[in-house]
C-alpha cells in the first residue's frame, strides 16, 4: 500500500509540475514579444513616379530656397525632365509640356543656385578650320530661375576648356575668340555689415562691440 500511496502522490505532483510550466511560459509568452524588436531596414522604395521619356545616364539637384528639383537626363540627350523632389514621398513632374528640344539638352552642371552650364560636343565636319585640334563643345549658359522653364542667357561655340570657381561665383571659359570670364551670384555669401566707429559707450554696450 505504502508503494502505491507513494506512486500516486509522485504522479499527481508531475502532473502538477507539468500544469505550473505550461502556465509559465504562457505567462512569458507575451513578454517575449514584447521584447522582440521589429527588425530594421537598412533602404526601402518610398515613392515611385514614372516618366514620360526614357531616362538617359545624368541627374543632378537644384536647391532653390526651400525647394528641390532633380533634372533627369532625357535618353535622346535632347533636354531633361524636371520633377520636383521637395516631398521625396510625393514627387511630381514639373515640366510636363517642355518640348524634347528645349534649351538645357547637353551635358547639363550646376555653376549656382538659378545658374547651369548646357555643353553640347560639336560634330566635326569638313572645312572647319581651328587653331587647335582639341574636341571643342557649344555651351550654353542657362538661367534656371523658372525650372520649369529654363533661358538661355549666352551661348559660346568653339569652347576648349571650361572651369568653374565656386567660391568666388565665377565661370572661365576659353574658345578661338580668347577667355572669357563670366559673374554669378553665390548662395549664402551675405554682404559684410559696417560697423560704426566705436565710442566711450560701446565698450560697455556690447561684447565685443559692434563698432570698429
């Protein structure tokens, strides 16, 4: 009797044993994953907007204030489509009516913040004499101010070498005709302030004083 008094009391304590574990990791349960943490994705698509042309193998931004464009090289090479990125989430297209043939087909650059280069190569034909044998281009300066509808403001033929000086807002270009060195305005250069001349009280007023 002792043997099978004791089987029955170590039976009915597994069986409870068993009942506590499974209450215990069904009370862990919901703590397990509540400390689960969503795993993170490092890129993810946030927007898509199709384009009425092909797109070529350039694109480059425009800040303009608080606005951003982003010009998408046509695969004709004959201009580009602007869109406004200002909202990644919810691009739109700006241009929608520019003709294939509009001014900025080319190699399109940046020089400031209403200002772009358009360098197209020339073709080289028969019967043109240069002074040099270099592969010349036609460049195009562009005013941007409207993107969506950008203007030529001067174009150079025969051009050789360009290059730009940002930090003094100046363009070089070098052509049959000579160099040629064009001015644009520089985003975030203020004009320098002139201070008054200092007196006995500004020392006092200010510091430093706002005088000189």
């Amino acid at each position: 009797m002792n043997y099978i008094r004791q089987g029955f009391a170590m039976g009915h304590f597994g069986r409870i044993c068993i009942i506590f574990s499974a209450a215990a990791v069904v009370m862990s349960a919901p703590s397990m994953v509540a400390n689960t943490k969503p795993t993170e994705v490092p890129a993810k698509v946030i927007a898509h907007l199709p384009l009425q042309e092909a797109p070529g193998s350039e694109m480059l931004l425009q800040n303009k204030g608080d606005k951003q464009y982003l010009y998408v090289q046509k695969a004709s090479k004959q201009g580009f489509t602007v869109v406004d990125v200002t909202k990644p989430r919810l691009p739109s297209l700006v241009n929608r009516s520019t003709t294939s043939n509009d001014a900025t087909a080319g190699k399109l650059e940046m020089a400031g913040p209403d200002v772009a280069l358009a360098e197209v190569p020339d073709k080289s034909s028969k019967g043109i004499i240069r002074s040099t044998d270099y592969p010349t281009e036609t460049v195009k300066i562009l005013d941007l101010s409207d993107p969506a509808h950008p203007k030529v403001l001067q174009t150079f033929t025969g051009v050789t070498s360009i290059l730009q000086d940002p930090d003094r807002g100046l363009i070089y270009l070098a052509n049959n005709d000579g160099l040629w060195i064009l001015n644009h305005s520089k985003p975030g250069i203020t004009p320098t302030k002139t201070k008054k001349p200092c007196g006995s009280t500004d020392a006092l007023a200010a510091m430093p004083p706002d005088c000189q």
